[in-house]
C-alpha cells in the first residue's frame, strides 16, 4: 500500500516507464533510470553487474557509486549541459568497479520529456577496446617476432632530434630460405623468433629492435659512435650465427648486415635506404659480414637504377647489336664456330660493358627478353649468310639461368629456326656449370633441344661445383674451359693438370674440347699438345661485327669451298 501511494506522486508518463522498464531485464546493455541527481529509481541485471552490484543494491545509490571525480566531471560539466539542450548525450568514459577496477563504457543518457528522469544506457566497451589496441599492435608489430614493424620504426626515426647521431643496422638471413626448405615453415617461424630473443638482448635506452617482414630486421641506435655501431653489428653476426635447437633440430643461419650513420652519411630519412645498400654488399662480399655505407655505394647504386632505366628502352631503341667471336680449329687454325656476344651502346651511357648490365638484366627479369632478342638475331644473320652463299659455321648463344626458367625456350628456338629455315645443327646454345646445377628444370629443354638437332655447349667448365657424373646424363656436345686456366700462361703446374684433365674428359666422352681465352703462341702450343680441338681468343680475333666476319672468315672459307670442290 506504500508503494502504491508513493506511484500516486508520479506523473503517468513516469509511471509508464518504469513500468516499461522491469521487462528490461534480458538486455546485454546495462539500462537504469534517475532523477536529475543522478539517483537510481530503476537498473537491470546488466547494468547493476557492470559495477559487481545487485539491482537491490544499487537503487537508490547516485552516479557517484559508479564513477571517480574524473568522470563525473566529465558527466556534470560536458553530458547534462548537452542532455538539457538536446535531450540526449552520448559519451564515452570509464566506470568503476566495486572492486575499485575501472572499465570503458558508452554512455548513453536521454531526458524523459515531462519528466525529472533520464534514462542511462551503458554499453561495456571493454572488449571492443581490447580488441582495437589488438588490431593497434598488429598495425604496429611483426605477428610472427612481436617486434615493432616498419610503422613503428618510421616513428621512432621522426622522433629523433637532429641534434643526436642515430644508425640503421639493416639485416638480412642468409639462410632462411633453405631453412625452410629443410625444415618446413613451422621451424622457419620458430627460428625468426629465436633471432628475434637474441636481438633484444641488445636492447637498451639507447639501442631498439624491429622486424621489418620475412627475413628482414632492423637495429636502430641512437647517440653512439660509427666505431661504437660497426663492434656491435659484427657482436649481432657472432651472436646469430651460434646454432639455434629448434623442436630437435640444430639449425645455423648467418646474418649480413649493412649500416648507415647520420649524421655523417646521410639524413635521418635516407638511413634505411643506405643501410639497405650496404646490406647488399655484404651479401656481394660473401655474406655473414658487415658492410659500412659508403658514398661509392650510392654512386653505384645510382648508375645501377640508371642501366636499368635505360636497358628498358634498348631494344625498342634497336640500340643492341651482335659480335661474333670465331672458334678455330687448333691444328688447321680454319673456322669451326662462332660465339655470338651481345653489345650495347647507349646514346646516354655509350657502350655498356655485358659484365655491367648482364646481371641487372637477370636480377630485374629483363634477360628473358633480352635473351630471346640474342637468339632471333643471331638466327636472323645465319639466314643472311646463307642467302649471301657464305658457308655456314655453327653458330651459339649463352642462355641464362632465367630462361630455362622461361619453360618456352626450346619451342621459341624452334620457331625462330622453322621460320629462317636454318637447319638445327647450325645453332648451339652455351650454358655454364651454374645453370646445369638445377638439372631438374635444365635436363628436359636440352633433352628437347637435343632431339631437335641443335647443339649443346657447357661454358666455363671448371669453375663451377657441378657433379661430373652430370656429363653422363646431359645431352651435351661441347665442353669449354674456362679462361682463367689459359691466361696464367699455363705456367702453373696446376693450371696444366686440370685443363689436361678436362680435355681428357672431354676426348673420352666423345665431346669437343674448346679453350677460352688463347691469347699466344704458348697457349696454342700447350693445347695443341694436349690434343684440344678448338679455340677461341684474342690470338685469332677479338668479337667482330657480322660484316668483318664475313671479311675475314666467311668470305675466304667460301672462295675455298668454291675452289676445292
């Protein structure tokens, strides 16, 4: 009956509502409803729960049982002033807890027209929040090591004074991949989080760590010397290269590393890019080392990007062209090949050594069509000596590793013969030992080129690690021995035993022998003497363009052939 009397003091609409209110009791959303002092006269489970209360207990308890000094501020001097204007206010702040914990909530608060009333609904956001500074710390560190990611590093680097020196130590794995491949990429994980512990063993005010992405690492350090840097980079090579024990297994990896230092090599924006160059030339210098930036580094690096820049418009340019170095017969100095070697002359670079761009050309992939441009034109100028009468000579072309990757090869060799109608057994395509070590891909192009008639050369033999039980399986005519045994001048005993045994190897496995780089009359005199077939150098003509070798070779092997029928 007192309750009933108290209800009589409220307006119908109040009562309506907290009437309303009791099924509110299944919502997720904590619901209560005060007076504008902030008392309870109504919560749900959800709301009273939130603070560790019971609905008992919280009625009739104002807002100060369930927010600190702060937030009330925040209610009293931002939420009621907009709540009396506009009926509504949203916000979000933190609750306390019974227990004295504090969580993040959305407050909703909404005056109840002709009314003193205002109904508060919270929302937890404590899993919303954990999972935003989740998706915070993915942005922000590697999900693999836990290190902080490039993003990170980028902001620290903005952070630094320009009044204090800084260094980037830029780290590559040496080894990951076969790791990998070894071990599977479970282990590989494993191992990029074991280098990433014994990183942070070097961690302190002064020094921090980040993990780029796959192999990549980052040390940055602050307010120390280049001396200082350079002792801790070699420490960080010794430290990685002790063997990690991974789920049973003993797995080494090595690190190159590549430093840069502002202020004296650059600014603090250009530290990683520097630090990533001298990292490649610590790989160039056999890896497991560390490589200090230089100036001629970034001149190298800009003629590089320059070479590529200009080797992409070359052969839409037309600006490559061919020479051929002639293969002689030791005994009878007559013609018996040609090698054709590319040449490039650039208006802007002028001639472009093959030892400069041929390796720019592998690494960005153009050599593929580069290689294929090889290949049509030297077919092309067989065609052309063949409609001038000339007698022809076999003709061969390097084939890079990158193309036998290219699984087209042979048919587009194939194509280029068919359509100049130049029989196979004038081509030959020279491959070195590098290339044959990936017999899988290698073996069934030859075996294909084989079949078709074209002939197969293995170039610069005896300064690679290919298995000589190799020579048995491949579909191989010719072997050719590499210059560096013949330019010492044959004097080393050394020199002597293995270009003797490679022609030795070469006669017994029914193959041609051809000896790179004879330049004097001491060279042909030793081959001769070991009964080597063919040679090619300096001796009888440097490369030459298509219309010396008709001049000096084609022209006079044809007045032979037509006057010794």
């Amino acid at each position: 009956m007192k309750q009933q009397r108290e209800d009589k003091k409220l307006s119908q609409t109040e009562l309506t509502l907290i009437e309303y209110s009791y099924g509110l009791d299944s919502s997720v959303d904590g619901i209560g409803i005060t007076d504008e002092s902030g008392q309870f006269v109504f919560a749900n489970e959800a709301h009273a729960s939130m603070y560790g209360l019971t609905k008992e207990e919280l009625l009739n308890k104002t807002w100060h049982y369930c927010y600190d000094e702060e937030a009330l501020h925040n209610i009293i001097t931002n939420g009621l002033p907009i709540l009396h204007k506009e009926g509504h206010w949203r916000g979000e702040i933190f609750g306390s807890r019974i227990d004295g914990t504090k969580f993040p909530q959305e407050l909703t608060l909404t005056k109840v027209a002709e009314t003193n009333k205002i109904v508060c609904v919270v929302r937890d956001l404590t899993d919303l929040k954990n999972k935003e500074q989740h998706i915070d710390f993915l942005a922000s560190h590697n999900e693999i090591t836990n290190l902080p990611n490039r993003r990170s590093l980028e902001i620290k680097l903005a952070g630094i004074k320009p009044s204090i020196s800084a260094s980037v130590l830029f780290m590559d794995m040496d080894r990951l991949k076969q790791v990998n491949d070894a071990f599977g990429h479970r282990v590989g994980d494993l191992l990029l989080q074991n280098i990433a512990e014994t990183l942070r063993l070097f961690e302190d005010q002064s020094i921090s760590v980040f993990h780029l992405g796959g192999d990549e690492f980052i040390v940055l350090i602050v307010d120390k010397t280049k001396e200082e840097t350079f002792l801790i980079a070699q420490e960080i090579v010794e430290q990685i290269r002790v063997p990690y024990i991974i789920e049973g297994n003993e797995v080494f990896i090595t690190t190159s590393i590549g430093v840069s230092h502002y202020p004296s090599d650059s600014g603090l924006t250009e530290l990683i890019h520097f630090a990533d160059m001298a990292m490649y030339a610590a790989k160039q210098a056999g890896k497991n080392n560390v490589q200090l930036f230089t100036k001629d580094l970034k001149e190298q690096q800009d003629h590089k990007i320059q070479v590529e820049t200009e080797l992409r418009k070359a052969i839409e340019n037309n600006e490559f062209t061919l020479h051929y170095q002639p293969k002689m017969d030791l005994t009878t100095l007559e013609l018996k090949g040609l090698e054709a070697l590319i040449r490039w002359e650039n208006p802007l670079l002028g001639n472009v050594s093959p030892m400069d761009f041929i390796p720019i050309a592998e690494e960005t992939g153009l050599i593929i069509e580069i290689g294929n441009w090889v290949i049509k034109e030297a077919i092309n100028q067989l065609k052309e000596w063949e409609t001038k009468g000339y007698p022809l000579v076999k003709v061969s072309v390097n084939i890079s590793q990158k193309q036998f990757q290219y699984s087209n090869l042979a048919e587009y060799i194939k194509m280029c013969l068919v359509k100049t109608e130049i029989e196979p057994k004038n081509f030959e395509v020279e491959v070195t030992e590098s290339v044959i070590e990936d017999v899988h891909i290698v073996l069934p192009i030859l075996a294909k080129l084989k079949e078709m008639g074209v002939g197969v050369s293995i170039d610069d033999f005896g300064t690679g690690y290919s298995s000589l039980s190799l020579l048995t399986k491949l579909p191989v005519d010719t072997l050719k021995i590499d210059q560096t045994f013949i330019r010492g001048g044959l004097q080393d005993p050394r020199d002597l035993a293995v270009v003797k045994s490679i022609i030795d190897i070469g006669i017994n496995l029914n193959l041609t022998v051809v000896a790179e780089g004879v330049e004097t009359e001491n060279h042909l005199h030793f081959l001769k003497e070991f009964n080597c077939h063919n040679g090619q150098g300096y001796l009888f003509n440097p490369p030459l363009p298509a219309n010396k070798i008709e001049e000096i070779y084609l022209a006079l092997n044809n007045f032979k052939k037509q006057n010794y029928k």
